[in-house]
C-alpha cells in the first residue's frame, strides 16, 4: 500500500488501507467461534463496544471526500482502539 501510494502520487492518486476490527456480518457468522472473537474485542478495545459497517463506511467516506486530500499512504484502524491496548 505505501508503494502504490507513492508510486500512484505522481498521478494525484492517493492509496489509504482500511483496517477494521471484528464485524458481525453475515458471512463473518459462518467463522467459527466468531461469537467469542467479537465480544473478546470489544471488551479489550478502549471504547469497549461492538463495531458495525456503519462505523467502516463513515471511515470509507470521509477517504474519498475532498476534505482528505492530503492524506495517503496511511492504514486507518477502526477497532474502537484495540490495536493501541493489544
């Protein structure tokens, strides 16, 4: 992702990776023990609640919009802060 963002940059294309947390979707309910995998993340993440697609597409929005123009080559975490505690 870093390399396309800087490879991409020359041609005013900006590249950011999406890193979300566990999501109850409907092909996620067919994982094993994914039940325990979603409640284990939101009790340990510092905003200690469930993530939804809502809170991926917010995220995904505001990286297409003008107002984040000047931002690439980033991985944006949306875990409710699980990845500053783990």
């Amino acid at each position: 992702m870093r390399y396309l963002a800087s490879e991409l940059s020359e041609k005013h294309i900006r590249v950011n990776t999406i890193s979300p947390g566990p999501i109850m979707t409907r092909a996620a309910s067919g994982l094993a023990n994914f039940d325990q995998l979603i409640e284990k993340s939101a009790q340990a993440a510092a905003r200690a609640r469930h993530l939804n697609i809502h809170d991926v597409g917010g995220l995904a929005a505001f990286l297409v919009s003008d107002a984040a123009d000047a931002i690439t080559g980033e991985v944006m975490h949306v875990d409710g802060g699980y990845h500053v505690l783990d």
